[in-house]
C-alpha cells in the first residue's frame, strides 16, 4: 500500500497559515519553464509521473564558446525509461518538521544558500523547527560547508540554550593528515549539468583527495555541457594529475569529447579552454595519433609550439571500467560512497547489489557524500528494499544531517542509521 509521501502532522493548521513555503527553483527561470513544484508532496507526484528523455552531447549552433546538448532538457527529478523500479513512496518520518524537509530538497537540488536561509529562519521563528534537534544539526552542517564560522558559533550558543546540551563542534575542513596516515582508496568524483565555474569547488576537492586517497574516479558522463571557463579548470586539473602521474581513473568521457572536437573545428574561435581540455582527454585516453593531429592545429590557431606527449602512467588500465566496490580504510567490509551522487542510476549505487552478495548485515559509509540529489535518494531507498527482502540488514554511518533529512524524507527508515565506527 502507496501512502502519500509527505502527510500533514496531526494538529497542524491545514491552511499552512504563517508558514510560507520556499521555492524550490528561483522564481525567473531563463529557460521559460514554469516554476518547479513549491511543495513536497507535488514534487513526489512529479517525480513519479515524468521519465527522463535521451540526450545527446553536441557543440551548440548558437555561441560558439559553449558546448551544449541537443534534445530536451534533464531535470533531477527525471526518472529513467530503462525499465528501473521507480521511487517506492513510504510515509514520511514523523519526526521532519515542514522546514527540515523543504530544506532538505532545497539542498539536494544544489540550492545550499536557500537551504542555508530557511533553516535559520525556521530555528529562530518555526516552533517545529526550534523543537526539532536534527533541523538545527542540519543547519550546523550547512554553515560548516560554507565555512561559515561566526554564524556556526553563534548558533552553538543558541543551541545549549535550547536543549541543554553541548553543541557540534566545529571542524577544520583543510587540516592536513597525521603523518604516517595511510590514503582511503576509492574517492568518487562526478561532474554533471554545464561545466562551469560553478564546479570550481568540486574540482578542488577531487584534487585535495586526491593527496590522501590512493586512487580517485572522476565520471564525466553525466556533464551535458561546458563553457570555456569551466573546460579550462577541468583541464588544468587535470593536467595537474597527469604531471604527477597519479592514476585517475577517468570515466565516461566519451560524450564531452566529442562535443569538443566539434567545437575545436571553429579554431581559435572555440575558445582555448576547449582545446586544452580535448587535449588533456585525449592524453588520458591514451589516444597518441588523434593527440598529435589536434596539438599541431592548436599550434596553428594559437601561435605557439605544440604541447608534447606526456600521457599519465598506465593509461591503457586507466581507460573507463566498472571498478570493484569502494571500501572505507580499516573496515574491508563497508561500502564507502563519496562525492555528489544524481540520479537514478548513479554508478556508486550500482555496486550496492554486487556488495551485498554473501553478506547478511550491508555497512554503507556516507561520511564522505556532499550531496544526494532527489532521484537518487528514492534509488537508494529502493536498492534498501530489495536487499532488505533477501533478509539482510541495511546500515548507513556518518550521513551528514542534511543528507540524512533528506534520506528520511524519502522513507528510508531511522532504524537503517547507524554511529560512525571510529
């Protein structure tokens, strides 16, 4: 039996005086669509009722500075057409209050600022919010996110106030590690939607765990576009790696390469941050005669000497490939996900079912998830309940608390989170 996803609490006004929902898309959408659903229950039924369309990367016909995809546009609340069992709606937990859950969405849309607003506003005027300890640990989690420590500490003190009990501390996100520390392995990274300057922090951290991890993964299959700014961080990242000769695992760059040999045709009006970035990937393809014919045209519309061949280590076994399961260092038997995880299909998941063979009890480790979107939030409840009816045990550690709302927003159970083993 299908419950509605979001019911009202009992007692609660029916009208919603007082209490004004945030959008969740900004008010003035360029693109000309109506506002996305302002509520909880109509994004569910949105969710269930759209299927994702096809797309195909290709150089726009307009600006000749932006990589674009043709076909109608994807949305995070697509579903896939493959045949994939859609989200399974459960009843909400009891204990979200209606701005935890709104900020919750808001968040796993990538609208952290708005999540960030209506957290804090609820905490200071929302009687459910004031009330509810994992909306102010939500908001603990975003300010800390935004490195916003004035804002951090001052809520701490509102906080003893309030439960009479110490607050989170807060933690320094650039401190190095111990001396002798061994790398985590299995970092996931995934760029997605228009590169841009927009994925400037995301391409940092790919970088800086990439000093600490033994190997990291970088999926570029979900990118739909590029702009010259954003191809020319994505390449100097890259390029960074390959000096180093770290072994990046590059994944599914098939479609944002072809959208740059298209665009790389207009020379020197493409913009250098196409070339280099088409460089750079044919490099890590291993791709020596398709290199040398692209570096002597960048040298002709450029002026200057063709770059030379230095290919990262190995890059024949670095060619994309469906790796093993991730696991969390010192615990060989836990299922670390990491990164941004979209949609219904995110890879990461993918190796939940391979993971779960032989085992009566799951471990998942999300310490190391910045974000979950929608979709895939309902595909990981989903991937719950399969494994839970082959009669096994389901455990998630180190969920942030935004994440975590969201989680039970979408019906995965209290009971399934579980402390972080130190």
């Amino acid at each position: 039996m299908a419950f509605p996803l979001f019911p009202k609490s009992p007692g609660k006004n029916k009208a919603g005086e007082g209490r004004a929902k945030p959008e969740l898309a900004p008010r003035h959408d360029a693109r000309g669509k109506a506002a996305a659903p302002v509520s909880a229950r109509e994004l569910a039924a949105s969710v269930k009722a759209r299927a994702a369309s096809p797309t195909k990367l290709t150089p726009s016909s307009g600006d000749p500075r932006e990589v674009t995809v043709t076909g109608p546009p994807t949305s995070l609340i697509d579903l896939s057409s493959n045949g994939q069992q859609g989200i399974e709606v459960a009843e909400a937990n009891p204990g979200l209050c209606a701005v935890l859950e709104n900020a919750a969405l808001l968040y796993a849309n990538g609208q952290a600022a708005p999540a960030r607003q209506i957290l804090a506003e609820g905490v200071a005027h929302d009687s459910d919010a004031k009330a509810s300890p994992l909306a102010w640990l939500a908001l603990f989690d975003l300010l800390q996110r935004a490195n916003e420590r004035a804002a951090f500490d001052q809520l701490a003190l509102q906080y003893v106030v309030a439960f009479e009990r110490s607050a989170p501390a807060w933690e320094e996100r650039t401190q190095q590690s111990p001396a002798g520390a061994k790398a985590s392995p299995g970092g996931y990274f995934a760029l997605s939607a228009k590169l841009s300057a927009a994925n400037a922090t995301q391409i940092e951290h790919m970088l800086a765990a990439s000093q600490k991890q033994s190997k990291v993964r970088l999926d570029l299959g979900s990118l739909t576009g590029a702009d010259d700014v954003g191809a020319k961080l994505l390449a100097s990242a890259l390029a960074k790696l390959r000096k180093r000769q770290y072994p990046l695992a590059l994944q599914h760059p098939e479609k944002i390469r072809r959208a740059l040999e298209g665009a790389v045709k207009q020379g020197r009006e493409a913009g250098e941050g196409y070339w280099t970035l088409l460089l750079e990937l044919l490099q890590w393809q291993n791709d020596r005669a398709a290199f040398e014919d692209r570096a002597v045209d960048y040298a002709v519309a450029f002026e200057v000497s063709p770059p030379s061949w230095e290919p990262p280590p190995s890059a024949d076994a670095l060619a994309v490939r469906a790796d093993t399961p991730a696991t969390s260092e010192g615990r060989p038997e836990t299922l670390a996900l990491s990164g941004v995880m979209l949609g219904p299909s995110d890879p990461q998941l993918a190796k939940l079912a391979e993971f779960r063979e032989g085992r009566n009890i799951v471990p998942i480790d999300m310490s190391s998830v910045e974000r979950v979107d929608f979709v895939c939030a309902g595909a990981l409840l989903n991937a719950i309940i399969r494994t839970e009816g082959q009669r096994k045990t389901v455990q998630i550690a180190g969920a942030s608390p935004i994440i975590r709302a969201l989680l039970l927003l979408i019906g995965i159970s209290p009971r399934h989170f579980i402390k972080a083993v130190q």
